[in-house]
C-alpha cells in the first residue's frame, strides 16, 4: 500500500484525516476477508477508518487502526435457500508500518 499524501501531511493538523482517507480508498489492499467474524464474503462497501495510535521511530510511523466494513453470508441463491442476504458489521485492527523514505506501508492483521 502506497501512502504518499498522508506522508507528504506528515507533522500537521491534516495528516489523521488524510491517513484515514488514503487507508479507506486503498481498502482493497487491506485484509479484510481474513478478518471475517460473522460473514463469509466481504462486501465491496466503503469502510471506515479509526486511528488508535501513531509512532514514529527510525524512519517508520507504525500505525494502529481499526476497520469497519461489511460482509455477508454468500449462499447459493436457490429459491429454497434459508441462508439471508443481509449486511453483517465488522470490524478487525490492523498494524500498518509506512517507510518515511518510499511511503509504501505494509500491512498486517492484528489478533485480537
């Protein structure tokens, strides 16, 4: 993932929104279907995006945030089918370290 314009937002007022923003536009990159709690298919729906903690050391922000997005359980589609088609909430933390020199950031799930 490629965080270039929270980056260039860096040290202002800006850079949480911007941050928040640029992870939630890139939610594809983001690991999501190995997340899932309650559904089986993740549903492509904006996500949002909640920052809970920002360090930088050594030319890396590491970067705590937390996901809500949406999925569903996927059944066959039969007329007979019990399984619902309704939206499910989840939610999943992931640990994001972005390289202040390139601005890709790699991604990672954190257990709970």
């Amino acid at each position: 993932m490629k965080l270039e314009a929270a980056l260039r937002h860096w040290g202002t007022p800006e850079f949480e929104g911007v941050l928040k923003q640029e992870i939630a536009q890139a939610a594809d990159e983001l690991p999501l279907q190995q997340a899932l709690a309650y559904g089986s298919h993740v549903l492509d729906a904006p996500v949002t995006v909640l920052i809970n903690r920002i360090t930088e050391m050594n030319g890396l922000i590491e970067i705590h945030a937390g996901v809500f997005f949406q999925s569903i359980i996927a059944g066959c589609s039969c007329t007979d089918d019990p399984t619902p088609q309704n939206e499910l909430a989840e939610y999943c933390d992931v640990s994001l370290i972005l390289d202040m020199g390139s601005a890709l950031a790699s991604v990672h799930l954190m257990s709970g």
